[in-house]
C-alpha cells in the first residue's frame, strides 16, 4: 500500500487517466485495511475485571489508512476523491 500511495504521490497523473476507478479500487484496499479484526479474541476481552475502563487506542492499520487517505486526497485533490471516499463510506 505505501508503494502504491508514494507512486500516486510522485506521479498523480497515472490514476486521473481511468475516470477514477483505479482510485476507488485503492480507497476500497485502504478501508478494508482499516476495519480488519483479528478473528482470535483474547480471553481478557471476552471477560474484563469489574471496574476496569479500557482507553481505545488507534490500531496501527487504521493510523496507517488514515494517512494514506490523507495523502491521496492532498495530491489528487479534495474535489476528485472527496465524492468517492462518500461513496465508499
């Protein structure tokens, strides 16, 4: 995914050419990217001690997703990918 997202960066004229699909397919790599789950659940999920508060912290798959939509909409522009990130989501 980086290379794919660094290559756009670089030459952003390669995914403009096919009416946005390319970029759709990319975003849609990106969102799944973003949502997988681990199918194993640990035992101290499942059963958490009384009183005990977990503070959400960010996996690094959604952190990196996150920054790849950020610099794809920044080199491609907000106008091109903004209708298909609202599509997706």
């Amino acid at each position: 995914m980086e290379f794919i997202v660094t290559l756009i960066e670089r030459i952003p004229s390669i995914v403009k050419k096919d009416n946005n699909e390319t970029i759709k397919s990319i975003l849609e790599l990106v969102f799944k990217l973003m949502i997988d789950i681990d199918e194993e659940i640990d035992a101290d999920w499942l059963c958490p001690k009384a009183g005990y508060c977990v503070e959400e912290e960010e996996e690094d798959n959604v952190k990196f997703g996150q920054t790849c939509v950020d610099r794809l909409v920044s080199c491609i522009g907000e106008d091109t990918m903004l209708p298909l990130i609202g599509q997706l989501v």
